[in-house]
C-alpha cells in the first residue's frame, strides 16, 4: 500500500486490533490437504488489542532463548 512506501499517510486505527493473546509458531497448523491453508488454533486467549503484543512476546522468547529458533 502506499502508506508502506511513504507515499501517503498511515491509516488511522480506530480502537484496538484481533489479537490472538498467545501467538507462537506452535499456534500454526497446516491443512492436510495438497497446498492447504495454514491454520491458527488455539483461540482462548483471543481479544481486542495492540497487535505489537502478538508480535512481542514471541520475539522477547526467542531473544531470551526461551522459543526455539
């Protein structure tokens, strides 16, 4: 899009995202079918939020050596 490209302004977030609330890659399933989708389970934690959060906590583990690479 173009705001990514900084060609137009960023767009204006109302309220918060679709956060999943406990998002590592052991959340990601793959559809058995040829060339299936994949698939993101485990939706108890899910809410209304800042996305950072979903992206972060991840990234902290893996930088703490907690989540294998």
């Amino acid at each position: 899009p173009a705001w990514a490209r900084g060609e137009a302004p960023a767009p204006v977030r109302k309220g918060g995202s679709l956060c999943h609330g406990d998002l590592h890659l052991g959340q990601l399933v793959r559809h058995p079918a040829p060339d299936g989708p994949w698939l993101l389970i485990d939706m108890d934690d899910a809410g209304v939020g800042d996305p950072a959060w979903d992206l972060g906590r991840p990234a902290a583990w893996y930088a703490a050596g907690l989540l294998a690479p």
